[in-house]
C-alpha cells in the first residue's frame, strides 16, 4: 500500500546490516522507495527527516509465520489489522498462513490475499499457499497456479499432513517450483485428545498431554523425506530439545534444513500455565525448561535460523472458554521485538547483530525473497527500534482485532520506533 514519492532520511542511527557485515554509526538516504546511499553526514535538503540517534536501523523484519484470519475470520482478524499489528511490531513483511475460509488452496483465494493486502495493508504481505486441498491432506493442492499468483512457500499449518507420501509428493513439486515446504510438525494420533505438553503439571492440572514425540516423529519423517526429494524443508515453531537436535544433524549433513522458533517458546514452559488460562494455550505448547533451555541455546549457537510469531488471533468469545474447549494459540506480532531484546540480548544470549539475522536475513534467505538487507539499490524496507527504550505492553491498545495474548501488562527493555515499507513510515512509537 504505501506509495513512496518523497525522499526519506534518517539520521545518526546504528546501522546494523549483517547481510553486508555493516555495524556503523551513519544516516541512511532513501529516494523512490530504495536505499539510495548509507555514509555520515549524509546532505539531502529535499528529504524528510527522522533522527535515529540512539536507535538501531536494520533490513526490515520479515515475519515468516502468521495467520490474518482474512477470508472468512474477520471477527478475529483481517489483512488490514493484522498488517496494522505487524507494523507497531516493527515488521515490514509477513508470511500468512493459508488455513482461512477458504483455505488458500487455488490461485483465485491467492490472487485476493495479495490484492486485499496491496490495497489494505501497511505491510507486505506474502501468501503461503496450501500443500493439500482445503488442507485435508488428500490431493495436493495447485501448486503451481499459486507459485503463479504470488505465494512464496507451501504449508498445511494448522492441519498438518499426516499422508507421508503426499508429503513426499509435495516435497517433489516445491524443490521444482524452487519453493520451500514450512511444515507444523504434528503426529495427530499422537497428539490427540491433548491439551498441554505432557508432563507433570498437565498431570496436577488433569488435562492430556502433548508429548515432545508428536512433534519429534513429523520432524525425523520430514527430514528424511527432504534428503530423499531435495526439497527445501522448514520447520515451524519448533519447540522440543529432540527436534532442535535433529535439525542440528541434519544441517551437519549439509541438507537444506531450517527452523523458526516463536518468542513464547523461548520465554515460557509448561510450568507457566496456571488457573487454567487459555491465554497459555498453543500448538505446539509450551513445553518443559529443559526445552526451553535448548531454544535459548539454538538461538544462541546458530542451529535456530529464525524468530517467528505464530501471531493467532482468536475473538474473546472463542478464547474465553474452558481450557479444554478453547482454541489453540495466541497474537504475537506486537511483542515479538520486545522480548527478543529483553530475554535474548539483554541477557547477553546473544549479539543485536546476531538478532537482526534471526529477524531480517534468514527469513528472507529461508524463503527467497529479495529482501533482508539494506544494500544500495534494495527496497527501502527498514526496521528502526530502541534497544533501551523501557516499555509495558497494554494489549487493550492493540491493533490487532484479538486480545489473546499470555504478555498483557509485561514490562519490557527495548521495541521498535519506527517501521519503514518501501522507504514510507508506516508507523512510529506514540503514533
Ligand atoms: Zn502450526
Ligand atoms: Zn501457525
């Protein structure tokens, strides 16, 4: 949506560019929506200005897994306020899920998302098609015809794919369409009837549990199938000790293996979920400190690739139930940046640069988009936030149409400021 006539500047920030191995202190000059130059003092008299000083200026945030509900849940979301939500988190680009109503299985559902979000939403937004129709895991879905109309990636999230040789089919079909297949690692008979990771408080909380296996199972199967095809396998919101060690092997083997890992995972165990609050409530669900502790260790030593929201709203009247009847999973888009900042580098788990990779370069490497990087001449998708800005989140400002979030009244150190598309603000803090 943002049009991109006037000239930009940005003034005095920390330049943070691990895709060019830039950390500098500098101004950043964009003309027509493109970075234009990067260097002191830069002079552009014509341009507006906006004083970076004390704030970091990295590659736009590219969030790779989201679900905006539009067609067919628009109580809970649509690509206007989801995009809104992604913006106040410092995204320029977000990946939607396909498992609307319809699901996004044909190129006419693709063919509207990205119209609706061109015309509606204040950030890119990058449709994942189905792998199967209506993602009933029977036939694949046409691939092809959505490679056409704009998707950048395949998945069933949200209804997994069970059949492993249709999984092995779609597999086939990506690695030729040269896109990439984001699976939710979920073995549905072994997870069935569960509610919270299996353990001892889901136990003392008498509900069924979601054992580490039902994703560890999907994860081996999906990476023996990506050996045996040559496809290029993501795995979604992972979030088991065993599966970050399989990744971790498989990536020795050199396969193109890679996984995403959500802020909830890494911030919150099973131990959290108290008072039977549906707000600690997702798949896959938050598991033990131990697999908690081996997230924080992946994000740190390189084996996790990307931060991922999972951003899933759903309206007060679907959430507010019982934890047994409630739906899965919870808005992330909003705090995402702030606990990254506050859990990962301010405990000194990890660099900032190391953070804009998990934020920025991978995720677009990850799925081949020509973005992730502040070089000259690229598009002026920028993301400047604050490492020390203190701040508590009210998810009653929320630009997002759901309240569902277990983060409502945290304080955190460090968020966005600003967030740039196509060298247009698209929203600034206190705006
Ligand atoms: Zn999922
Ligand atoms: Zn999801």
């Amino acid at each position: 949506m943002p049009d991109s006539s006037q000239d930009l500047l940005l003034q005095n920030g920390r330049v943070l560019d691990p895709s060019q191995g830039l950390d500098r202190q500098a101004d950043v000059l964009i003309r027509s929506g493109r970075i234009a130059a990067i260097g002191p003092n830069l002079a552009a008299p014509e341009a507006a200005r906006l004083d970076a000083s004390g704030c970091v200026v990295a590659p736009g945030f590219i969030d790779l897994h989201a679900h905006l509900r539009e067609p067919g849940r628009e109580h809970a979301e649509t690509i206007e306020s989801g995009g809104r939500a992604a913006a106040a988190g410092g995204f320029t680009s977000v990946l939607a899920m396909p498992n609307t109503q319809p699901v996004n299985d044909s190129a006419s559902v693709t063919h509207f998302i990205v119209q609706t979000a061109r015309e509606q939403s204040p950030v890119n937004v990058f449709p994942v098609g189905a792998i199967s129709e209506k993602s009933c895991g029977e036939r694949l879905a046409s691939i092809g015809a959505m490679r056409e109309a704009g998707i950048v990636a395949i998945s069933d999230d949200g209804r997994p794919v069970m059949n492993s040789d249709l999984m092995r089919h779609a597999m086939s079909y990506a690695s030729g369409f040269g896109l990439t297949v984001i699976d939710h690692c979920e073995d549905l008979d072994l997870s069935a009837g569960g509610q919270m990771h299996e353990g001892f408080t889901a136990v003392r909380h008498g509900l069924g549990g979601i054992s580490a296996a039902s994703e560890e199972v999907m994860v081996s199967r999906d990476i023996l199938l990506a050996a045996k095809t040559g496809a290029r396998f993501h795995v979604a919101h992972l979030s088991t000790a065993g599966s970050l060690d399989m990744v971790r092997q498989a990536k020795r083997r050199g396969l193109p293996v890679t996984c995403e890992v959500t802020p909830h995972h890494f911030t919150l165990t099973d131990e959290d979920v108290k008072d039977y609050d549906a707000n600690f409530k997702m798949k896959p669900p938050l598991r033990s400190r131990e697999d908690r502790d081996a997230m924080l260790e992946g994000l740190a030593d390189g084996t996790v690739d990307a931060i991922a929201t999972d951003h899933a709203p759903h309206a007060g009247s679907e959430k507010m139930q019982e934890f047994d009847v409630a739906p899965f999973g919870i808005i992330g888009f909003e705090t995402a940046l702030g606990l990254a900042l506050d859990r990962l580098v301010h405990t000194g788990r990890i660099s900032l640069a190391r953070l804009v990779e998990l934020f920025s370069v991978n995720p677009a490497r990850i799925v081949g988009l020509d973005r992730g990087t502040l070089k000259v001449g690229a598009v002026a998708d920028i993301t400047v936030f604050d490492p020390e800005r203190r701040w508590t989140y009210d998810v009653n400002q929320s630009f997002s149409r759901s309240r569902n979030t277990p983060f409502h009244g945290l304080a955190l150190r460090g968020g966005p400021v600003a967030t740039i598309v196509t060298g247009k603000i698209v929203w600034q803090v206190g705006s």
